[in-house]
C-alpha cells in the first residue's frame, strides 16, 4: 500500500497505538523513536505494539525480519518486564500465559536460494509421492503446545513457496555481512528467555546478542521443554552457557551457524559437548544443523584437515539414555573421510532407545556434494544390512535430509539414492522418507507446531 496516500484512513489507529507508547513511558529518545515509525506506518512497529495488548496470548509467532527490521516486538518485551520506570505493566502485557514463543526460528540460509521443494510439513512417503502433511501427535498429551494462538508478522508466500520482496521502506540502513544484517537491536532477544511461562521456545540467536545481561536476571531456562537454536552464530561458549540450565528440556535443536571466511565449523565443539552431556538425561529428541555463511554452492570448504573439531561429538548420540528421535549430520555421526569399509558402523554410534533417524547432508560445502548421497544411502544399507536389531531394536523410520539445490539441479541422482533408501528400508521392514529442503530446524519441530 502507499501509506503516504492512505494514511488518513488508519489515523485512530496510529493515534491508539501512540497513545499505548505514551502511557509505557518508555524513555525520551525511545519513545520518539516508536512514535516516528508509527508515523510512517511501519508494520513490525504496529505489530509489536498489538502484541503488547495481548494479555492472554498463550502462543506467539514471529517472523525473522522482525529481527532484522529494529526489534521491535523483543524490545516491547524487555520494556515490559525490566523497564523500572512507573508500572508499565498498567498499559503492557506481562505475557504471563505464554507457553510458546518462535521468534525467528525460520530464518532462512544466507545466500539467499530459499526456495523449497517441499512446503513446511510436506514430505514423501514410501512410494515416493508427497503427503499433504508430516505426521504429527494425535491423543492429547500432557504438555502439549495450546490451540490457543496469535501468530503474528509472517511473511507472505506466494504458492511456490518463496518470499514476497519486504516493503522498500523496510531495507536496512546498513548492508548485510556474509548474508547476515549488521544493523538489528541487540537487546531485543534477553526479554524472551525471562518469561516465566515459556514452555517452548524457539529463536535465531547472532553472535553480538547481548548474552552477557542474562546473567543477573532470572531465566525461564530451567522450565523449557522445547528449545530450537536456528542457524545461531552464537559463540560455542556462548551456547553452551544457556544449555547447560535447561534442565528439564525433552527437545533440541542445534543449528549452528559459522563465517565461511573466518570460522571452521565446530570451533570449541567441546563446550557444547560437555553442555549437551549435562542435559543428556532428559532429551527425547535431537537434532543437529551446520551450516557456513554465506552458502556457496558446490565451493569446497577444504576441512578434510580439521577432523579432529568433531572428536567431541563422536558418539555423542549414545549419551542420551532416552533419545527417541535422533536428527544429525552425516560427517558428525560418522566422520568426514567414512569410507564404510566395515560393518556396522552406526551400530556402536545409535541408542537402543532410538526410533527415529534422520540422516543429514549438511555441509555439503566442505566436500564434493555428490558423495552425500551414496554415504547416506551406504551406511543406512551397511547398517539394515547387519544384526541392526541388536543395536537399535526400536527402529521404526530413516530419513535421508539433504540440501534441495543438489535435488533440483541433479534429479536424476538423487531420485536413485531415494529408490536404493526405499528398497534397503522396505526389506527391514522400515519407513523411509528422503527429503530435499533447506536443511532447517529438525523435522520433529514441525511434528510439534514449531518450524
């Protein structure tokens, strides 16, 4: 819309909105701020100000480019519970119902190709074909996420599924870095780990987030459930700090993010491994992401030197006694240089307790992409192929996870590692799935209403 044309048809609306700024009290130059952009019709401004008014809002969603776009619903938040200035709480809502919170758990890769071959809950079946939806939990549970909801921001998509272009006025000031905006608030993400509510919880977490307030604050960590980290550039220590409180978490994932210029994956992989180990006994579900920033298609990141950053984690799956659903990156489950020249060699590497498997082929940028799919399709054959029962005797489903790029642009390939999944999986008795997608969070955030 031309908001300069339009905007007398929303002023009781601006003026409403206004008025809710003037009775938070934030700051002076806050304030101005808040003001201006209502002025200018800004919707993540707008949207940030109804969330405010939502006292009994039990679930909420927020897309990414309210991150990117000031922050402004996370720093409502922080104004609201921290502000200390007369009883905002009077005109602001305390958020003291809300069971779960994706804040820009569906940032997209960096390079921009975000288009997928399969929408959000549409994956194959056995046969090959697509089903309308992922399965999903049918007998309510105790803590299960409330049908109670205001989802807010999302960006449209047009029905193939890409992003519709942002609104000019929305570009920001200052260019991105490696695919990755440099001019987003950085305290607009310490509010949503204080609601005490919070059950499920999910965020994209940058490297410069102001971390280091938490420490004097009371976080909502030890009651989480669910907590999904989407393509964090988060430090390892960083990470493994938060980690190491969520005591009572069923569900994880870790998508960790790295500078493709100045980082190697998995740098200070040992925090994380000893975090994970302290949460170990409560996880259910597992799922792990990697990823180099800015993606380049088919570039070698040449780590073949590093393999050592992945010592930490070998094994690390067999260290949660009630893993269930295990989503993990082929080379850190198996190593970089595999050649599965002996049998079995998932079999010491998977917990009894596991019924879920799903094989990732992230970092395809570190080694020729065309090796993914055979190293899948070989260690789930040497593994099915064995005495697999002895070792994962709850095994139920295997699903091969790769980036959609390599599916779009070599078909043919791929459809035949998906026919050698569906021939080893059907004579074990197994259901298989093999999924071309951008490599987001694990599926089994989707089962659960999260992405």
């Amino acid at each position: 819309m031309d908001w300069n044309r339009e905007a007398h048809l929303f002023a009781d609306v601006v003026s409403a909105a206004r008025r809710i700024i003037y009775l938070a009290r934030f700051p002076p130059e806050e304030e101005s701020e808040w003001v201006e952009f209502l002025e200018k019709g800004t919707f993540c401004v707008f949207i940030a100000v109804l969330v405010s008014q939502l006292h009994n809002v039990k679930t909420l969603r927020l897309d990414y480019s309210f991150i990117w776009f000031g922050g402004y619903p996370g720093r409502m938040v922080m104004h609201s519970l921290f502000s200390g200035r007369p009883d905002p709480a009077s005109t602001l809502s305390r958020f003291e119902s809300l069971w779960l919170v994706d804040y820009g758990g569906n940032m997209p890769p960096t390079e921009g190709d975000t288009l997928p071959i399969h929408e959000p809950g549409e994956i194959t079946d056995e046969s090959g074909g697509r089903t309308d939806e992922a399965e999903g939990p049918t007998d309510e549970q105790e803590g299960e996420l409330p049908a109670d909801r205001a989802e807010g921001g999302n960006m449209p998509t047009d029905e193939q599924g890409e992003d519709w272009p942002i609104d000019e006025a929305l570009v920001l000031d200052e260019p991105a870095v490696n695919g990755f905006p440099i001019s987003y608030n950085l305290d607009q993400f310490v509010g949503w780990f204080c609601l005490s509510s919070v059950r499920h919880f999910s965020i994209w977490l940058p490297g410069n987030a102001n971390l280091e307030s938490l420490k004097d604050k009371k976080l909502n960590l030890p009651q989480l459930q669910t907590l999904i980290l989407a393509r964090s550039t988060a430090s390892a220590q960083a990470i493994a700090s938060l980690l190491i409180q969520t005591q009572s978490l069923k569900s994880l994932h870790l998508g960790l993010a790295y500078d493709w210029y100045t980082q190697t994956v998995l740098e200070g992989g040992g925090f994380i491994t000893r975090a994970l180990q302290s949460i170990s006994e409560t996880i259910e579900d597992f799922s792990m992401g990697l990823e180099y920033y800015p993606r380049f298609n088919g570039s070698p990141h040449e780590d073949e030197s590093k393999e050592h950053l992945l010592v930490p984690f070998h094994g690390i799956l067999r260290k949660f006694p009630r893993l269930q659903t295990a989503e993990i990156p082929m080379l850190v489950l198996l190593g970089l240089n595999s050649d599965f020249n002996g049998p079995g060699e998932m079999r010491d590497l998977l917990p009894r307790t596991l019924r879920r498997l799903v094989l990732r082929g992230d970092l395809a940028s570190v080694q020729e992409h065309e090796h993914w799919g055979e190293r899948i399709s070989n260690a789930v054959r040497i593994h099915l192929e064995g005495d697999w029962r002895a070792s994962t005797p709850l095994l139920q489903h295997v699903c091969g996870r790769i980036w959609f790029w390599y599916w779009y642009h070599e078909p043919d390939d791929w459809w035949l590692v998906g026919e050698l999944l569906k021939d080893v999986c059907g004579k074990a008795g197994i259901r298989q799935e093999f999924i071309p997608d951008n490599l987001g969070s694990g599926l089994w955030s989707r089962e659960l209403g999260m992405r």
